[in-house]
C-alpha cells in the first residue's frame, strides 16, 4: 500500500511541529538555565587596578547584611579634610564610593588621638558591627604608645559607639593592626603586631571588649623572605581553607619618602591551630613590586559569589604618588600545592580583566 500526498504532507507537519516545539523547549531551557546560573552565581564584573583611585590605605573589608561590601581604611584627606578611618561601600568590590567615617572631628573618643587613626578591622558578630582600630592612646601617661581601640554600631556605616578605651596599648607601634578571627568553635582571637615585634594573637572576651588569657607570638620578624621583607612584620589577616588557617601579613616599611623607596610586600604562612606554630611560605613574598606599583600590602581577605578568594590592598602607583597615595587594589588568589599564591607575584596591571562575581 503506497502513501497517498494528503497523509504525506500530514506527517510533515506533525514532524515539523515537533521540531519547533522541541527548538522552543530547548530555548527557553537555556534562557531558565542562565536566568538560574546567574542567580545562584552572580556575574563577573571586568575590572582595571586601581579599583579605587584615592589614598585608601590597610583596607579591611566586609559583605554586610545589606548586600554591600564596606571598606574601611587608615585616615585620609577628602576634599581638604582629614577623616578618620573613612568608610567605603561598593556592590561588586571594584566600584567604590566614599560614604561615611566611623569617627568624625568631634566625636572621635577622648582616651584616642584624631591624627592617629590607622589600620581597622571590621567584623560582624551577633548583630552588631565592630570596628577595631590602632590610636595613639591619649591619657596623660608618657609611656603609653599606640594601642587598639574598638566601636560598636548596628550598620557598617554606623552611627558607631566606641566602647570607652584600648583593649591593649604598649610603650611604641608594637600594639598596632588589629584583626579578629570568629572561630569554627566559638572562640574569638584578635592579632596585632609592628615595630619589629612579633605579631601576637590573644583570645577575646565573648563580647570582644577585653582580651582573656596570655598573649602568644605566632609570626616573628626575619623568618624567611626574600630581600628581607619580614624584617618588620605587620598587618596580619587569617583565613581557614582546606584544614589550615593561612596568615597573611605584611613588611617590611610602607611609605618612607612618600612611597618612591618603600619596601613593602606581603607574606603568608599557614597553621594547624589559630595560635600557631605558622610555617612560612617557601616563596615569600606571595606578592611584590613590579613595574607598575610598589610597595603593595596590608591587605584584606573575602570571597566572592563563586567562593573565589580576592586580596584587597593598598600600593603606590609611581607615576601619581603625590596626588593619590595608596591606592586600593583587588587581584585574585589562586591555591598551589596547599599555598595562596597572586598570579606573577606582583599587583596585576592597568589592563581589563575578569573581576570577583557578585550579585546583581
């Protein structure tokens, strides 16, 4: 029995149908598959170093509750004005904006020095914002230094509290460059360390107000590092990834005249327990000069949508020293057999490339 044409042109058009049905589903499966990608991982937004190109330096930085991404830096001048530990806020961590300051001219805390406001970490703990920051501790004795206060506040860009005094001070800069670790296991520790001493780490009170037990040295001065970067060591930032706490931090000096013979780089060293013992990393500096910026360091750690680590930090472009001092940096981190590692050793280039993924 032959197919007469009318049955013929039928089955075409079934076929036909069916095939456009089928084009149409895989169509919208992928329009659902990409709407889906980029809602459970963001988008990657292209990016040039500088991020930021304004004096920002020793950022430390945070994804807040609301979405954003605060940075906040050591003093700087904005149109004219010195402002204490200036807050920044950015959505994908390469678009900044100056938005606040913890402190202003007159409410910085009376025990603190409004000209010595350096190097703060921001951490979120139970609700509140805690900013921890280094001051020349101003209270009439002549043997008191630096020391490193802390201030509470409700949302990064406050209004913030501090809470009345140095949670630690010494005679010189020893007692500088606070970071707080929140552990796996419920403990808090906070780290500090500079002026050729080591960098000490001790555990925080519950309601990090106070520091409880002894302090213990975790990374000394000239370990190992190459061209002696580790002869000061400063600026410490501890993460946990893959079993290890990994400690980043910086020397040996950032600015001496005015950034031109700054000899400055970053270092990393990894531990089984927060307190250490830390290995140094066989290839200190992790990062260093190059051709375009120097003096890059005291940097800050935090992941991105797609759980890629980045390194935030400050460098001198020598072409624009004077006007812009440091200036903010990203580049990414890469792990190589067990060690954070920046591609090429040195701050990435002025050239476009693939940023951190963030949300829309």
């Amino acid at each position: 029995m032959t197919t007469t044409q009318p049955a013929r042109m039928n089955q075409r058009r079934i076929t036909i149908t069916v095939l456009g049905l089928i084009l149409v589903i895989a169509a919208a499966a992928a329009v659902w598959y990409a709407v889906y990608n980029k809602e459970q991982q963001g988008v990657a937004t292209a990016y040039t170093n500088p991020v930021f190109n304004h004096d920002a330096p020793d950022p430390t930085v945070i994804k807040a509750e609301d979405g954003y991404y605060y940075a906040i830096t050591t003093q700087s001048q904005y149109n004219g004005n010195l402002v204490p530990l200036p807050i920044l806020q950015s959505k994908d961590l390469v678009h900044w904006d100056m938005k606040g300051t913890v402190f202003t001219v007159d409410d910085v805390p009376s025990w603190a020095t409004f000209n010595y406001m350096w190097a703060p970490h921001i951490t979120h703990y139970k609700g509140k914002y805690y900013v921890y920051y280094s001051t020349k501790v101003n209270d009439g004795d002549p043997l008191k230094g630096m020391g490193i206060g802390v201030a509470v506040a409700d949302h990064p860009l406050g209004p913030y509290k501090d809470q009345g005094g140095p949670i630690v001070w010494g005679t010189g800069f020893e007692k500088i460059d606070p970071f707080v670790l929140d552990d796996e296991d419920g403990k808090r520790y906070l780290y500090w360390g500079s002026d050729k001493q080591p960098i000490y780490a001790a555990q925080l009170a519950e309601d990090g107000l106070s520091v409880v037990g002894e302090e213990k040295a975790v990374i000394y001065p000239g370990v190992q590092s190459r061209e002696l970067y580790d002869a000061l060591v400063e600026g410490p930032w501890v993460v946990k990834r893959n079993g290890y706490y990994y400690m980043f931090y910086s020397g040996d000096y950032c600015c001496q005249d005015t950034g031109h013979n700054a000899h400055y780089a970053v270092m990393a060293a990894r531990a089984k327990s927060p307190t250490g013992p830390f290995e140094p990393y066989p290839n200190n500096p992790m990062l260093e000069k190059n051709d375009r910026f120097l003096a890059p360091g005291h940097n800050a750690v935090i992941q991105d949508e797609a759980g890629t680590d980045w390194m935030l930090y400050h460098a001198y472009n020598p072409n624009d020293i004077t006007s812009s001092g440091r200036v903010l940096m990203i580049d990414r981190i890469e792990w190589k057999d067990g060690w954070p590692i920046i591609k090429d050793g040195g701050p990435s280039s002025t050239l476009q490339q693939e940023g951190p993924v963030t949300k829309d």
